[in-house]
C-alpha cells in the first residue's frame, strides 16, 4: 500500500513537473502571440496608410480634372452669355433709337400742326379767336392724351404692342409715371396691362352715371357759340357712351345737341333736316343761323336809305331818326303802366310828359310763403326714396365718396353729382 502511495505522488510530482513545462509554453506561446499581434497591427496600419495616402492622391487627381473641364464648361458658357447680352442690348438699342426718331417724328408733325393752328388763331377776323388750346388740367387728362397719341401714332405707323408700350411709357408725365414702380418687367413690356393698370387709376369708366347727369342736363349758354356746345356734346356722349357703337353714339349726340339748343327755329330747322351725325347737325345749324341772321339784317334796314339813295331826305330828317334810336329804350307794362329799363331788383317807370299822373316806382320782393315750412319740406324729402339718401348725408353735415353713392339708383347718382348745387330742406 505504500509503495502505491509512492507511486501515485512520485506520478503528481511528473504531472506536476509537466504542468510546470506546459506553462512555461503557454507563457511562450503568449508571448509569441502578443509579438505576433503587434507585427501585424503594424503591417496593417502601413498598408491602410499606403492605400489611403494612393486613394487621396487619386481623387485629388480626378478632382482636379473634374474641376478643370468644369471650369473650361462654364467659361465657355458665360462667353455665350455674354455674346446673347450683347446682341439683346445692341437690339434694344436699335430699338430705343428707332422709338425716339419716330417720336421726334410725330412731335415735328404735331409742331407743324401746331403751327398751323396758331396761325389760324391769329388771323384776323377768324370765327375762333375765342378758342385757346386745353391745357392738361389734371392726370385723367395726362392718361387720356397720352393713350390717344400712341394709339394714334401706332395706327400710322404700324408699331407692334411691345412697340406701343414703349412709347406709352416715355409719353407719360407727372404722377402717371409713379405707376411703373409698381408694375413688373413683363407687365411694363405687356401694352393691354399697362393700358388696364393705367385705366383702372386714372380711366373715367367708373363715373359713366355722373356725365349721363351732365349730358341729360347740357344745354346751351347764353354766350356759347354753336361750335363750343356742339365740342362740349361730343365729349360728354363719348365719356356716358364709351362702349356704344359709333352709329348709336352719333344719332345719341345728334339728339342731345337738338335738346340742348336755345333757339327754338333752329331746332325746328334742323329736326325737318334729320342729320344722321353731329357734324352735319353743326354745319346746318350755322348755316341757318347765317340765313336767319342776313334775313333780320335786311328786315331792320330803315326806309331811310331808299331815301338818301334817291336824295328825297333832307339832313335834319336823318339826325332827327339817328336821335330817335340812340335815345330809345326797351319799353315794357307793369300792370298796365308803362315802365323803363330793369336795374337788379328794382323797376323804374319811364318818365312820361307833365300830366296828372304820379310817378309809379315798382319794386320786386321776395315773399315766403307761409304755407311752405321747413318740417314740411323735410318729411316730403325723406318720403322720396331718391332723396332720402341725400338728405340723410346733408344731416350728417359730409359729402359721402363714390363707393357709398355707387349702390344706389342712378337718380341718386345725379343728385349726389349736383352736391354743390342743389338746396335742400336741411340747408335753411
């Protein structure tokens, strides 16, 4: 039994010995490992260094002629570009000079049109020495003369839109050009915008009701020629009837024109004459004035020069009928009495030979008549739905603007145009 027990510890002591050996190997082994490891940790960061530093300098590579025929790409584009500019701003500039010559064209003719009708004026005995050219008075008139002398100027000389934009723009004056600032390129370019942007601010379309009011109400004035009523009638037709055809607008300014005359044979004249337009009516209505007027004179000539043609009046006959007419008066009845001359107010009698009778002065007065009061008149003019607005608005002491007048009936749309000359209930 003990020799086994030595047996076994003398085989540990083997195992022993051997374990010993064994973990002297493994120590060597893990050493070789480490060594291992560290070698190859250090080929591995050469070759990711080596590849790294060959990857970056091929990219530069390629970057660089990546960039260089980018550069080469967009020079040649820009040179392109600019060759465009060029030819666009050497267009432009041809077109700019060719709009001045033919606006320098039109303002030579326009000058000796001027010329022309300065000349008129000026001649002696001329029927429009009165006349006088318009002066542009506010924007509406700026726009209106501006529109009409470009479209004028485009029909004569075939312009296109862009065209007739350009020279739109370069006859505008004053405020009107503060419009552009607020248009776009294209919208500036664009004619039928500019023309409704400068319409929609200036245009009269809008006010087509005030001039219907105007027009209905136009007659002629005591010192108006024909030819100033008949000027004055085709430019309201045109501003109530813009979008009328031209016919119905010509038998439209024939009938107002007959309306509006103060002469009741001339109107008959003319309504047996049926002028189909305004000139004609014109041109009729001064030759019969004309007539009427060389009739009147031949009428009012006085036996007096069949006399002194056939040499049977003496001298002191002539200055006899010369007194007579420079000292007569226009004389009228006052209730059966004889009376002179009206001075303002007053009626004075004319003064008659000694006699019986006494002096008579007559005097005009303004009576007011009781059954007529203030509260009266009032609640007649509220109960008139036409009315109503209007003395409602006199109550509150403003006129209102035309986007308050606008929803109402065109009646009220004259009353409100005739603002300053209309009395009402709330004024006394």
């Amino acid at each position: 039994m003990q020799q086994e027990l030595q047996e076994t510890s003398g085989n540990l002591r083997g195992m022993e010995q051997r374990l010993v050996e064994n973990s002297d190997n493994l120590r060597g082994m893990e050493q070789k490992l480490v060594e291992n490891s560290t070698k190859m940790e250090q080929k591995l960061i050469e070759n990711m260094d080596q590849k790294l530093l060959e990857n970056y300098t091929t990219l530069e590579k390629k970057i660089t002629e990546n960039s260089s025929c980018l550069q080469k790409q967009i020079g040649e584009y820009v040179d392109g570009k600019f060759e465009e500019m060029e030819k666009i701003k050497e267009e432009f500039q041809n077109k700019f000079l060719e709009v001045e010559r033919k606006i320098a064209t039109l303002s030579l003719e326009s000058g000796e049109q001027q010329q022309v009708v300065n000349t008129a004026l000026k001649s002696p005995g001329s029927d429009i020495d009165r006349l006088s050219k318009p002066e542009l008075s506010s924007h509406v008139e700026i726009f209106e003369n501006s529109h009409e002398t470009t479209t004028a100027a485009a029909r004569a000389n075939g312009w296109s839109l862009a065209e007739k934009a350009t020279a739109l723009t370069l006859a505008l004056r004053g405020d009107a050009t503060d419009i552009l600032q607020t248009l776009s390129l294209e919208e500036q370019d664009d004619y039928h915008q500019l023309v409704k942007h400068l319409e929609m601010r200036y245009g009269q379309s809008h006010l087509e009701h005030v001039y219907h009011s105007q027009l209905k109400n136009r007659y002629q004035k005591s010192n108006e020629s024909l030819q100033e009523f008949e000027a004055d009638i085709a430019r309201l037709v045109r501003l109530a009837y813009s979008s009328t055809p031209e016919n119905v607008m010509e038998r439209l300014a024939v009938q107002a024109f007959l309306d509006g005359l103060r002469d009741t044979e001339t109107r008959q004249a003319l309504t047996l004459a049926r002028p189909s337009k305004l000139v004609d009516a014109l041109a009729r209505a001064l030759e019969f004035e004309a007539a009427k007027e060389s009739c009147r004179r031949q009428a009012t000539i006085p036996k007096m020069e069949e006399d002194l043609e056939e040499g049977t009046c003496n001298e002191a006959e002539i200055r006899r009928v010369a007194k007579e007419i420079l000292d007569k008066r226009p004389i009228r009845r006052w209730n059966g009495v004889k009376v002179r001359h009206i001075r303002g107010r007053r009626i004075e009698k004319k003064k008659a030979p000694p006699s019986s009778e006494k002096d008579v002065v007559i005097r005009r007065l303004t009576v007011v008549n009781d059954d007529w009061q203030r509260d009266e008149l009032l609640r007649d003019q509220e109960n008139d739905l036409n009315l109503k607005p209007i003395v409602n608005w006199k109550k509150e002491g403003r006129k209102p603007t035309w986007e308050e007048v606008s929803r109402y009936s065109p009646t009220v749309k004259s009353y409100w145009a005739q603002w300053n000359s209309s009395s009402y209930a709330t004024d006394f």
